[in-house]
C-alpha cells in the first residue's frame, strides 16, 4: 500500500480499478482493507477505481497519539482526493460516516456523492457511556478476558439475525477474541472523537446529494440517529436495512453494495 505525506502526516492507501473515482472512509479502530471482501470488488465491478483510507490513527498511516480532531480526518480525506485527481464519491460507516458529512459540508468541490453508513449527528446517552467505558479500560490498563469480549462485541455490533445462526456467530466470535479489547494508542485517540456537540443544524447546509443508510438492528448508532442526518441534509435519501446491526455492511453486504452502486451511479 502507497505512503503518502499528506496534510501534514503520512497517510496509507490502497487504490484498485478504473474510472471515476470512489474513497472509503472505515469507522473507529479499523483499516481501509475492511471495505475489500465485500465493498470494494462490488464497486470495482460496477466501474468505480475505489480507494481505502487507514484514517491516522491506524498504521502504516501516522497514529497521532498526542490528539486529533475530526477536522484532522476531514483534511486527511480531502487531500488524499486532490493526492488522486478527485473529486470523488465518498463513503463512510461509523467514524468515517462522520467524516464523509464533514467533508461534504466542508469541501463540496471534492465530493460528488456522499453516503454515509451506520451514522448519527449528535451523541446519545448510551453512546456516550460506551464510549467513556472503553477509553477507562484503556486507560486503567484493563484487559478483558477474550471469550467474554467477543460475546460482548457480538451483542453490540451484530443483528439477532447473525447470532441466531451457530455457524456465523462462531466464527464471528473467533475474530473478536483474536482482535481482544487491548488496542494502540492510535485509536485510543480516535475513541475521543466519539463524544461531539450535535451538528444536525450545521448540516442543513449541505448541498452534495447524499445517501444515509441506517441498519435495522445497530446498537451503537441505531438508525433513528441516522435518519436524523438524512433529515437535516436538504434532499437526502434514507434507507434501511434489515437484519443488519453495526457492522451491517458486513452482514448484508449484497444489500447495502447494491443501494451503494445504485446511488453512486446516480
């Protein structure tokens, strides 16, 4: 993957195909190659070049450990579209969604499209303690036992759909336990971008056309937060999908690839 010294730190991506141009923005804790067993050959196919950001915070890509802003992320995405010859099609789930609104209210010149995954516009009550109980555990040096982090990570991001088959949720039980709850200082400091004033006002004044996508059964940014977003911005689409919780991109990617390449097709 291509290092590149970008506003200020070095940024890694990874680019595949032709044609106009898409960059994907992952959520907090994760790299760009999530997007690549599903996203990115459903977009390549559809006759997109695609690009995969590992936001700072996720190395080869500089951590930032000292601190950030999701203005440093904004401006990390919108250089890495000038870097390629954008503008773009941009896409975001989670963190990344956040990001991908930024942008488009900040730099409309570089967006063409924006659709934003498993997103909200202000904080709630519950994402908020998540939140400040995963940075104490951090913080306290607290290692949870792997097994128990996995079931726990499986509750909060999967839908009852996937847990209610034995063979998904084994597997999916597998990767949390190997990921476990000990992460690097990086995305300690993405974590701090989790907590945010509400910005549903500022996004009335987005212009870009935009797709907001909420997944039926997310726990950590369920879809009436989403809906939120896609109400705010002047003339954007909702839609929903079912059976689906925060990692719903990866639970239903068929459906969620096919309102991506029908929107981004436009």
């Amino acid at each position: 993957m291509p290092v590149a010294a970008l506003n200020g730190i070095n940024l890694s991506y990874h680019v595949e195909g032709d044609g106009d141009l898409v960059a994907m923005v992952m959520g907090t804790g994760s790299p760009g190659r999530v997007w690549h067993p599903h996203q990115v050959p459903a977009l390549r196919a559809a006759g997109f070049r695609v690009a995969t950001i590992d936001n700072r915070g996720i190395p080869p890509t500089d951590e930032c450990a000292s601190g950030m802003k999701i203005e440093d992320l904004v401006g990390d995405t919108a250089a890495l579209i000038e870097h390629l010859g954008g503008p773009a099609r941009v896409v975001g789930t989670s963190m990344g969604a956040r990001v991908t609104q930024e942008l488009a209210l900040a730099r409309p010149d570089l967006v063409a499209r924006a659709v934003m995954l498993g997103t909200a516009g202000r904080n709630d009550p519950v994402q908020n303690a998540l939140s400040q109980g995963e940075r104490a555990l951090h913080d306290k040096n607290i290692t949870l036992p792997g097994r128990y982090f996995a079931a726990v990570s499986a509750i909060l991001n999967l839908s009852p759909a996937t847990l209610r088959d034995p063979v998904a949720v084994r597997d999916w039980l597998d990767v949390f336990e190997f990921t476990g709850s000990a992460f690097s200082a990086g995305v300690r400091a993405q974590m701090d971008l989790n907590e945010f004033d509400s910005r549903l006002d500022a996004y009335r004044a987005i212009t870009v056309p935009c797709l907001v996508v909420g997944f039926a059964d997310d726990r950590i940014l369920p879809p009436h937060l989403a809906r939120e977003v896609a109400d705010a911005i002047p003339g954007a689409r909702y839609a929903e999908v079912a059976d689906a919780g925060h990692y719903g991109f990866l639970e239903q990617p068929a459906e969620v690839n096919r309102l991506l390449v029908e929107f981004l097709k436009g």
